[in-house]
C-alpha cells in the first residue's frame, strides 16, 4: 500500500498541478501555529483570515492560510 495524501477526492482527472497545489495549501494550514499572546501551539483557524487560541481565546486576524 502507498502512502496517502491529503487530497479528499482529487482524482486524476483534476491533474497532477492542481493536486500538487491542494497538497500544498492543505500541508500550509495544518501546520502548528504558535499564540502571538500566550506562546502555546494551539492557534487554529476558525475561518477564513480568523485564527483563534484555543488555550487562551485570543483572536487575530490574518490571512487565509497563514496568520
């Protein structure tokens, strides 16, 4: 058995570039954030452009897959 990826459904008919740019973005927001108030690493985006501790509930604003 290979490895699996991230891709939820992205066949081959959607082609290798846009599964390569998925896997890309989805890796970029999975990432462990660290809280710019508290320092944990639980800062998770709640929205798009909306990040929230969830240790301390501070909210920041930013962008849409990278605070």
């Amino acid at each position: 058995m290979g490895k699996r990826k991230a891709l939820k459904g992205l066949g081959a008919k959607f082609g290798a570039t846009v599964r390569k740019r998925y896997t890309r973005i989805y890796k970029l927001l999975k990432l462990k954030r660290t809280c710019p108030k508290c320092g944990s690493e639980s800062l998770k985006r709640e929205a798009s452009g909306i990040w929230v501790c969830k240790k301390c509930g501070y909210k920041v604003a930013g962008g849409a897959y990278r605070p």
